[in-house]
C-alpha cells in the first residue's frame, strides 16, 4: 500500500503510541485519524474514508481489537487492517481476517514496510 495519500485510522488507547504514529505516517504524506477505542473508531469509519487501520488488541473496556477487525471486514471488506498487540496474537489474527499482525515492541520502520506490503 502507498502510504503517501492513504487515509489511515489508528485505534489505540494509549495517546502516546498515538502520537507516535501520527508523526510518523504524517510525514510519508497519509491523511490519520485517530480513536481511543473501536466504537470511537467505528463512528469515523462511517463518516470518513478510511483505506488502512491500525488497531491495538486490548482497548478496555469495550470490544477489543479483534473484535473490531471482524465487525469491519464484515461492513467495510475494501479496508485494510493491522492488529497490533503486546501479545503475540498471529494466528487469531489471521483467522479473524487481519491482514497483518504485529507484536509490540515493533519498530517504526516494521510498520511502515509491513504497510508498504499490503
């Protein structure tokens, strides 16, 4: 995926790894919006146009990461998703229909080549 001109959702309930992502990707030329959990995320993928999201696994309370990638795939199938977690987590998600998984402690560079890929 070209990052430059993609728009891309970032769910996640910790502000810094937040942040964190917004700076970077914002510097390849993507269009970010961020949620502090997957109903918040939901709300801006029916409003806006979303190309990729990026989703942490637990977000309490409320549904977790895995959760939100089988309600997406199932309404919006055209949207990419990555689910990171600091658990490793591959297997469930690939069976829930994650196009790519990432443990945490990834580095930046991994995320964006592991974006670039799909």
């Amino acid at each position: 995926m070209e990052i430059k001109g993609a728009s891309i959702l970032i769910v996640d309930d910790e502000e810094s790894i937040r942040q964190v992502m917004v700076d970077f990707f914002t510097i390849f030329g993507a269009e970010i919006f961020t949620a502090v959990n997957s109903d918040a995320a939901l709300d801006i993928i029916k409003e806006e146009k979303v190309d990729l999201i990026i989703s942490d696994q637990d977000m309490p309370p409320g549904p977790s990461g895995i959760e939100l990638l089988v309600e997406v795939k199932q309404y919006y199938k055209h949207i990419v998703f990555i689910l990171i977690s600091a658990y490793n987590l591959k297997k469930e998600a690939e069976m829930a229909g994650a196009d790519a998984f990432l443990q945490k402690r990834f580095s930046l560079s991994k995320l964006k080549e592991a974006v670039e890929k799909l």
